[in-house]
C-alpha cells in the first residue's frame, strides 16, 4: 500500500512521553509512525515495538542527537510528506483548553501542495498545560549580531489572533512537515548541532535551494517543551552557547559574522558566565564555557553528549 505520510519522532529516555504521543495519532492506512530510539539507558525501543506493533521502531546504538535520529527516521520512511514531531507533542488539547483546536495533518499536506515553491509547512503549536497559549504562530527574522529572533504569539491566549497562514523564515522543530522531493534537493538535516539550532540551519538550506516556508493554522499541536533536557541543564547552556556561534558561521558571511562572534562571545557569554558564578552554579559555568571552547577549537565538529558536563 502507498504511503502517503511518515510521521517521525525521535525518543530518548522519554518513554511516557513517547507513548502519550502515539496515543493520540490519527492513525489511517496511508500513514506510517516511525520513531527512533536515540540509545535510551533502558530498552524503551522494546517497551515501544511491544506496546504498538503497528508502529516502525528504529533502536541506535549511540544517541546521534536531534538531526542524527531525525536522518534515521528519514532513511526509512516511505512517505511522499514526512511529519517531524517532539515526542513531547500531543495532538489532542487538554480538557482546559481554550479554543480547541483540530490537528488534522491534511491541512499541512494542503498547504504543500497548493505551490511547488512551499518545502515545509508548520502548525500552530500551543503548549500543552494550562489553557494552552499559543508557543508558535510563524517566527520574526534572527538578528545578525545577537542571533536573536521571537516567535510570533509566544505566551498569548489563543483568540484566533493568528488563525491567518503566512509565510515564515524559519520552521519549528517542534512539529514541521516536509516535502521528500524537497529533502532529496535540499538534504538530510545538519548534523554538526547535535541539539538546538538544527532545524534553523535546515531551514536556511531550504531557503537557498528556493523553497518558501510557511505557517498553516489550521492544525494545531500541542508541546509540552523541554521535557529531555530540563529548563535549565548543562546540556542545554552548553549547546545553546555552541551553537548559536556555529549557525553564525554557516550562515552569515563577511565582517558581519566577526561582529557577531565578538557579541555572542564578548557579552553573551560572560554575561552568562557571570550570571551563574553570582548563582553559585559552578556546573552551568563550565558549561558556558565548554560551548565557547570546543567552537573555537572544533567550529564543525559534533562532540559527544557528555562534553556538555
């Protein structure tokens, strides 16, 4: 049978997760659910193979991080459109939600096709907990000194105030849908990140190889965020200070990217490294500090998770 659609999710450690997702996928006879296992410390690619026989589970030996898990995910996929979701989404709204909202994936698919020039589409994507303000209606351009963008409705109750598509310059990593004729042009995802920024360097591929971006609304996802690494970790300072240094690198040219290393460096970075050494927080400093160092040292390599610490 032809498969119209692959949805894509990568787990690490977030079995509850994981399930709680797939509990809520739409399933139809032109849609296959992949998810791959990014070598969680128990077997949950088991748990999961058991649990959902109908579902495509892929176990890696080592964590390849966000990119590495999703390029798995891609290589087996049989999909014209491939869905890529957190496993920390859910497709049906709380109970409290203020205006639910549906999370039909034909409305995206519609959105592919209505112009060759449209390589990914994303939903709405309000968080999952409280009366689900919006997280995402489209993103604002990055500043090219201080790598610095906004997501359009960030916190807002949603009164349909963004019920408009639109083109956007970047997708969410959260939940995008893809064209495969597009990645065959475009790609497979950079893995240089690891984790953070991923989906924003694809996204300029995307963009350079002429394809537009847009933000479709009518579907909605619903993201618990950050459930894997923690609000604040190690795992995340140091990845967030890497990378933004590494996506200026691939993505500004000229003088205006030494400009950009001297800000994220000379004021981000101290600034942060300040900021956790008044907290007492010796292990997020390092952190901060590691980022820097193995940029300098390493600007295109992908370092082991546990450099993070």
């Amino acid at each position: 049978m032809e498969i119209r659609l692959s949805i894509i999710t990568v787990n690490y450690n977030g079995l509850n997760d994981t399930c709680a997702l797939i509990d809520t996928i739409p399933f139809n006879d032109d849609l296959e659910v992949i998810v791959v296992d990014n070598a969680s410390k128990k077997d949950e690619a088991s748990i999961i193979e058991n649990r959902y026989p109908g579902v495509k589970v892929i176990r890696s030996k080592e964590n390849l991080g966000f990119a590495g898990g999703n390029n798995s995910g891609i290589k087996a996929a049989r999909g014209k459109y491939l869905f890529f979701i957190n496993n920390d989404t859910i497709f049906s709204p709380q109970p409290s939600a203020i205006r639910p909202q549906t999370s039909d994936l034909s409305h995206l698919i519609n959105r592919l096709e209505s112009s060759p020039k449209i390589g990914i589409v994303c939903p709405k994507i309000r968080f999952a907990w409280d009366n689900n303000p919006i997280q995402f209606a489209g993103y604002t351009p990055l500043s090219r000194v201080t790598m610095r963008n906004r997501s359009i409705g960030y916190g807002e109750e949603d009164r349909g105030q963004y019920d408009t598509a639109h083109p956007t310059p970047y997708a969410h990593g959260a939940a995008m849908m893809v064209k495969r004729e597009a990645i065959e042009k475009v790609g497979l995802m950079p893995e240089y990140y690891f984790l953070y920024y991923e989906e924003l360097d694809w996204s300029m591929m995307f963009k350079r190889a002429g394809y537009d971006i847009w933000y479709e609304p009518a579907c909605t996802i619903y993201h618990k965020e950050s459930q894997s690494t923690g609000q604040e970790s190690p795992l995340k300072a140091y990845y967030l200070t890497r990378n933004r240094l590494l996506f200026a690198k691939r993505n500004i040219q000229g003088i205006q990217k030494y400009i950009t290393y001297c800000y994220l460096i000379g004021i981000v970075a101290v600034r942060d490294i300040m900021k956790h050494a008044t907290k007492g927080n010796p292990t997020l400093l390092r952190a901060t500090y590691k980022g820097i160092r193995d940029f300098l040292v390493q600007p295109e390599g992908t370092p082991l998770q546990s450099e993070a610490t």
